[in-house]
C-alpha cells in the first residue's frame, strides 16, 4: 500500500501548523519552512478545512488554525481525507461485504486482518505523538500493536465474529 504525496504532505502541514499554536499560521511560511510548493499546499489545505480539521481567516492577520485541540486529531483521519478507506483490497472497503466469494475466499482474513492492522495503527498516533515524539518511539506502539494482534488471533478465529 503507497500513501500519496498529499496524504503524506497534509500530514507535515498539520504538524507545522500544531507546533506554531495558538499563532495563525500563512502557507506562504509553511511553504518555506516545509519546502512545499504554495500551489500544492493550497491544494491540500482545503480538503483539511472543509473535513473541519482546520480553520482558515483570511486577510493581513489571516491563516490557519487547527480546529480543535492536537491530541484529538488521528493521522487515520487526516490520511482519509486524501486516500479514502485504508483497506488493502477493495472487497473489504465496505461491510457488510457483499462479494460473492466471500464465504469461500481462502485469502479474505488475512486482508482483513491487514487492514486491521493498517486501521488500527494509523488511529492510535496522534498529531500531537508526531509532534512530541521521537520515529523509534512512534514504532515501538505499532510493533506493540502488531504484537497484541498476534497474540489476540494467533491466526486462528474461536467464531465468526472474530473473522469478520
């Protein structure tokens, strides 16, 4: 699974604009310090402001804000805005699922327990973890997660519940 350049850009924009709170910030100074084209920026900053995760005023005093407090946006939520669901396949994407195949598919729990991973890890670090912690440490939470998940399914499911 690639991530775009505007998933992967929004994510610095909202990471430069968190660390300059409560200062509104310009695209013209995220554009310097992030090495970002303005064009683009501007592209990638009204998905973010029209999904409510950033408030714009315009004018001389004007700039972005974030719209609520740091430690309650997810980088799940700001990846979704450009990339849609994080399913690994698309016959996931929607539940209940509805492919015919579904029942006899001998592959869909591992895709659905990849995307489970994939879910539950990009919900679980906060803009503000991006922002205060180091890389090792943002990885030892997902190598945790991934652990946990293991040691949860052993690659087994007790029902069908736990295979859904």
């Amino acid at each position: 699974m690639k991530f775009s350049t505007k998933s992967r850009y929004a994510i610095r924009l909202m990471i430069d604009i968190a660390q300059q709170q409560p200062k509104k910030v310009s695209l013209k100074e995220i554009s310097e310090r992030q090495a970002i084209s303005l064009k683009y920026l501007e592209q990638i900053v009204n998905p973010l402001v029209k999904s409510g995760l950033l408030r714009s005023e315009r004018g001389s005093q004007g700039g972005y804000t974030l719209a609520k407090e740091i430690k309650e946006y997810s980088i799940g939520e700001i990846i979704r805005i450009f990339e849609g669901g994080l399913m690994p396949i698309p016959c996931i994407e929607i539940q209940p699922n509805t492919c015919p195949r579904y029942q006899k598919c001998p592959t869909v729990h591992f895709w659905e327990g990849l995307g489970k991973v994939i879910n539950d890890y990009v919900d679980s670090v906060s803009l503000q973890d991006l922002c205060t912690e180091t890389k090792k440490e943002v990885l030892d939470v997902f190598f945790k997660q991934l652990a946990q998940y293991n040691n949860d399914s052993d690659g087994e499911c007790s029902s069908d519940d736990d295979c859904k």
